[in-house]
C-alpha cells in the first residue's frame, strides 16, 4: 500500500535556481543557504522516495488572470520547466504519476474537494527550485512527482485551515492507492517576504521560527492563523506558507523533525527548510 512516510517544507526563491544552474552554490552569499541541505540531499538518496506530491504555486507561469484554480492537480505524464522570462532553466523534465495523480484527484473529488485536474503544463521556479535544492545536479529527477498548485498569488488564497483539511483528505487519497509505493509531501514557497510596495524587503525572522516551531508536534494552532496575520506579520507573500500546512495536514496529528535550518537573507527573503516524520505511522490501506 502507498503510504506518506515524510514531509519536507521548503522556500522556492528563483534566485537559489540562478546560483544552482551558474555554479554559485558554494560562494560566500550562496554557501550558507546550500548548506542547509546537505543533510536533506544524503537523507534523500538514502530515502528514495518513489513519488513526490509537490504543494506549490504558480507564478504567472501555467496560469494568468484567464484562469485562477485555488486547488490544481497535476495528472500528466510530463511537465517541461517555464519560461520565465530568461528561457526554461536547463534541469531535467519532472515526470508525473497519471495512475496516482488521478487517483489523488478522484478521491479529492469524492472526498468533496473540487480539484482542477490539469494534464499539461509547465512548471516554474515554484517547483523547479525546491527539486534542485532537495536533489541537486542530476541528469533525471530521482522520483515521480505530482505537482498540486495552490492560488496564493489573486486575493482570495484558501484559509490555512482550509489548506490542512485538504492534507488530511490527500493522506486518505494515498492510503487507499494500493500499489506498494514510498511517498512524500512537500510544501513550498515562503518564508516572510513583500517583493513590492513601501514595505519591499520584509523579513521577520521571529514569526518565520514560530511557523517552524509550530509544525513539529501537534500544530493545530497554525491553521487558525488568518490571512491579515500573515499579511500584517510576513509582508504579502509569506501567504505563500499556508501551503506547508497541507504538508503538515497529511502527517497526522503529530509529527517530529529530522532537520531545520533558516537563513537571512536570502534574495528577498528568509530562507526555511524543514523536514518532518509523522509521530506515529501513518496508517495505510485506509
Ligand atoms: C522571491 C521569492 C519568491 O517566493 C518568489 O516567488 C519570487 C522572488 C525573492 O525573494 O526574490
Ligand atoms: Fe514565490
């Protein structure tokens, strides 16, 4: 039976995807953000997680004002990197998991979730860099992945508790998927951060560790914070976090962390990376 065995939280800044593809990695401003994941990349290899269920969000990229899904999942066979402006970043294509992506989507939808179900697509820093950071130069991704993109980009993103909900009904949808497969969940983007306005370069460092305090052990409290808190606390996209709360919804009650690590600055932001287990084993077959 597939079952959910870890969660990963981790910022997406485009510019971590620059210095990965330029060899900058190591530099005095780089190295320290990179070295942040030299653990999670030796826990990777040693993991070998067979599908990624990848929570993050478009930016401008697949989706414009035409069409603004709160909830898309991808059921594809194959995603391209975006153009985001300087052409596609020259990493590998993510292939998808149809069987498990429209899986997910018919019990999402059962479970009375209303999903997009998107089959193409390309995909931009949102998905591509977290893969660089947890995974490194390679010349194939080493898993599937089904990317799950969340609206955080038009007013009105879904409330944190509404992101949770969707985690838990994701780990049932995984559960009953009955191929013998290793799984994890990762939620992306964040941490504080306003890329414009009076208040451009944003940074609160003590909310962004009480965000990341708050999702080892019992979180319920984190998916009651309302957006104005987020905006008033992290700048307008640190709404970007409510999607580690669907991460952290597919754990269960309880978790316990393996590996942290924050950094300023990074870009315009904090960097944060966090990796978790479920306290208890997740049950599956469900
Ligand atoms: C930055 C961060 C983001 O999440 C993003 O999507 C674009 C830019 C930044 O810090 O520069
Ligand atoms: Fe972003």
């Amino acid at each position: 039976m597939a079952l959910i065995t870890a969660g990963v939280g981790s910022s997406h800044v485009p510019l971590l995807g620059v210095a990965h593809d330029q060899g900058k990695d190591r530099d005095d401003y780089f190295g320290p953000i990179f070295a942040g994941y030299d653990w999670t990349r030796a826990w990777e290899r040693a993991e070998k997680p067979d599908v990624v269920i990848l929570v993050y969000n478009d930016h401008a990229s697949a989706f414009d004002m035409k069409i603004i899904p709160t909830f898309a999942i991808g059921c594809g066979e194959r995603y391209a990197p975006a153009d985001e402006g300087w052409g596609p970043r020259k990493v590998p294509d993510v292939i998808g998991h149809p069987d498990l992506g429209w899986h997910i989507a018919q019990s999402l939808i059962l479970d009375e979730f209303d999903m997009t179900i998107i089959n193409e697509m390309d995909v931009d820093h949102g998905l591509t860099v977290p893969l660089s950071m947890m995974f490194g130069h390679v010349d194939s991704w080493p898993c599937k992945v089904v990317p799950l993109a969340v609206n955080v980009v038009t007013y009105p993103p879904p409330s944190g508790n509404r992101c949770w909900a969707l985690g838990e009904a994701i780990a049932r949808a995984v559960a009953s998927f009955p191929e013998d497969i290793n799984v994890q969940i990762w939620g992306t983007g964040g941490m504080s951060h306003q890329l414009q306005g009076e208040r451009a370069g944003l940074i609160n460092a003590e909310w962004d560790n009480m965000f990341l305090d708050g999702l080892i052990g019992e979180s319920e409290h984190l998916r009651r914070i309302p957006h104005i808190d987020y905006l008033r606390e992290t700048g307008s996209e640190g709404i970007e976090m409510v999607m580690w709360l669907i991460m952290r919804g597919a754990l269960g009650p309880a978790t316990r962390a393996l590996h942290r690590h924050y950094h300023v600055p990074c870009s315009n932001t904090a960097i944060g990376h966090i990796v978790l287990e479920p306290a208890s084993p997740l049950s599956s077959g469900a």
